[in-house]
C-alpha cells in the first residue's frame, strides 16, 4: 500500500483533509464495525483528527481532516492495516475549516439501517444539520440564488463533492420526502423542490477519476425506474460520470419498454436504474425487479452491469440481490468508480468464459 506525500500547511490554521476508499479483506459484521469505530475514535481523538467512515457492500470510504501531523500518523496507521486493502486516495488537499467538527469518526454502513439526519435519529454536527435544514427551506422556497450561495460557501469551506451529495443534497432530498409525508407540503411543492436540488446540484464539481477509468471509455445508460417522476440520482449521476470520462446516454421512459428500447440501441457497458431519492416507492419493487431482469436478456452478447438506486436502497429498506441487480448505491457519491470496478470485472469475467 503506497503512502501519500507528507501534507503541506497551504497557510497559517488550516487543517489537511484526506479522503480515501478500500475493500474490506474480510467483512465485518455490525459489531466488529462498531468495534472498529471505537477504536478509530480513541485514536483519532488523541491527535486531533475528525471524520466519517462509509461501509457499503464490502468497500470503504474514509474521510478524515486535522492537523498536519496528526492526520499524516493516523495515514500511516491506516495504510498498514490488515482489515482493508486495494487502497486508493481520491482527495488531498488543504481547507480552512473542518467539515466534520464534533465527529472523531461518524461510522455509517449497510449493515444497519441509516437514520435520516434531519429527523435526529443520529447525531449530526450542528453545522451540517443547519446546513441541511436550510437546503430544504430554500428549495421549498425556490430560492436558487440562496442554494447556489450555499454550494459556494461550502465549497470555499473544502467539502468535497462526495460530501456535498452525502452529506447535503440526499439528506435534503429525503427530509423533503419525509414533509410531504407529514402534509407539511404538497405534491407539487415537493416536486418543485426536488428539481431545485438537482438544479444545485450541478454546481458540484467532482475530483479526476483515475486515469484508468478516463482512458476506458466506459459507456452507461443512466434512467430512471419507468414511471419515476424524481430524477434528482440520474441527473446528478449524470454530471459525475460524464466528469468521469464515460460515454453517458440519459433515459427518462414512462415504461418498461421504452426502457429497453434503448438499452437495445445503445449496448452499454453498465446501467443505473433510479428510484425517486425522496421517497421509498415500495411499490415499485416488482416493476423495477421486472425492469432489471428484462434488461439483461436486450444487449445480446454484451453483458451489461445492472446498478439501482434511491431512498429504498440508500435506507437498507431493500438490496441488490431483492431485484436481481449486480448493486444498490446507498449513495451518488464515488458511484463512477464503484461502476468502473464493476465493468472491469464483468470484462474479465467474460473474457475467460471466452465471449
């Protein structure tokens, strides 16, 4: 595992941030996860160092900001652990402030469920709840100068473009869907608002994929479930995969049909299919599970990587395996190069079944 350079003041009180991702050697269940959140807090503590640890479908990703010195000692701790390996950096850099001030380490994972941030079933940092709180009152409010004004400043701040969807527009998203819910706004407030996110949303500017995956020319079709009127996940998958480097064709099909229609035509590599980011369209289920397995059988000789989306999957109310797809995305963020290891290994696969 290959160290990063040694992190430089850029100036006077900011801290270095590092984000990276792995794969587990071994999955852990949820105690050894909360076990292993323990023991990071402890030794995150004692240098200074905040941060947030993903676990989805046997993969990490860790961010982790403080001083200098002190993230460079737990870098170094990290990269020689044995729970995790095929480790890659996406993000280095300097910020004048901390993202994740209160959390020595916030764990999240599939392995329960994620409670949603603005209902206070976990505790987030009180800056990141306000922040999410007024993502939402400005896009029932329409206000997209304000929104755009708070993609800015958090962007000065040095939130990253995995923490903007992570952390802000899909918790601002679901909080939205819970207040249609509670009639706390209509339908129609709710689509509106929905679509002001999306809007903000292509504000985010993500990090260079790895040169790998830009010189791949990787292709994919990203639509969403036929039916769904929220298309918040495919347009902001959308910006990613294309900054990415993929060949990307968009699909907004009323039905099942037109849905493969167009995967006949274009052949591609994977597919995303999206439920609604707000609410958990239970009932969508077999429509989608039909969806998903109709799609494989359209691009003969050319398998295709099936991936699904939405509140339903980013909640662990549902997984892959319930609609017979190769992924459930708990999450936009990182999802290029999660596809990519995905298309790399659906390649090798069937190089060596000789088609």
């Amino acid at each position: 595992m290959a160290r990063t350079d040694n992190l430089q003041v850029a100036q006077d009180n900011w801290i270095g941030c590092l984000t990276y991702q792995s794969t587990a050697t071994k999955i852990p269940d949820a105690t050894e996860l909360q076990s292993l959140a323990r023991q990071a807090r402890a030794r995150n503590r004692s240098v200074g160092v905040t941060g947030m640890l993903l676990f989805e479908e046997g993969r990490f990703l860790q961010t982790l900001e403080g001083p200098p010195e002190g993230l460079e000692a737990i870098w170094s701790s990290v990269a020689r652990d044995q729970r995790h390996s095929e480790i890659e950096v996406l993000s280095k850099h300097m910020a004048p402030a901390r993202l994740f001030t209160g959390w020595d380490m916030f764990l999240s994972s599939n392995v329960s469920r994620i409670p949603d941030p603005v209902g206070g079933q976990f505790d987030l940092p009180p800056a990141v709840a306000e922040h999410v709180r007024k993502a939402v009152q400005m896009s029932l409010d329409g206000d997209d100068i304000g929104l755009n004004a708070l993609m800015a400043a958090l962007a000065e701040q040095g939130w990253t473009s995995d923490a903007v969807l992570s952390l802000l527009i899909e918790p601002a998203a679901r909080a939205l869907g819970d207040a249609w819910l509670a009639d706390d706004c209509t339908e129609l407030d709710l689509t509106i608002a929905i679509s002001m996110l999306q809007m903000a949303g292509h504000a985010v500017r993500y990090e260079t994929a790895p040169q790998g995956i830009r010189s791949s020319r990787y292709s994919i079709l990203l639509a969403t479930a036929p039916g769904e009127p929220h298309m918040l996940g495919t347009a902001l998958l959308a910006d990613q995969f294309t900054d990415a480097g993929w060949q990307v064709e968009m699909a907004f099909p009323d039905t099942e049909e037109a849905l493969l229609n167009q995967l006949g035509a274009q052949k591609p590599d994977a597919v995303d299919i999206g439920l609604s980011d707000a609410l958990f369209r239970q009932q969508s289920l077999d429509r989608l599970r039909s969806a998903v397995e109709h799609s494989r059988l359209v691009p003969a000789n050319h398998p295709t990587v099936v991936s699904v989306g939405g509140r339903l999957f980013a909640e662990a109310a549902a997984t892959a395996a319930s609609v017979g797809a190769d992924h459930a995305r708990m999450t936009v963020a990182g999802a290029s190069i999660r596809m990519a290891e995905l298309v790399r290994k659906s390649r090798r696969e069937n190089s060596r079944r000789g088609r």
